[in-house]
C-alpha cells in the first residue's frame, strides 16, 4: 500500500490514508487532497431542492 502512495498510521498498522490530513503530514506533502467531511444538515438539502443554495 505503501508503494501506491498511501500512508501508514504510525500507532495502528492496519490503518491506511491517501489524501487526508494525517497522509499530508506523515508523507511530508504540502497540503491534503480534501478536507474533512461537512454534516449535510435538513436545512441545507432543502435549500438545495428549492434552488436557494
């Protein structure tokens, strides 16, 4: 997994990453690919179904 670009979390060895935060900082890129998911709330899918956001 290694050889494919993922990174190993140092206190599980069964855990893996590729382009999240804990990826940029173990394998000394500069940013992560994406961020950490957002709660898509009610609220919000209802905007977005009457076209308000």
């Amino acid at each position: 997994m290694r050889g494919a670009g993922f990174s190993n979390l140092p206190s599980e060895w069964w855990h893996y990453d590729f382009g999240n935060q804990l990826w940029a900082h173990y394998g000394g890129h500069p940013q992560a690919h994406f961020g950490p998911a957002q709660l898509d709330t009610i609220e919000e899918r209802w905007k977005r179904q009457l076209g308000d956001g």
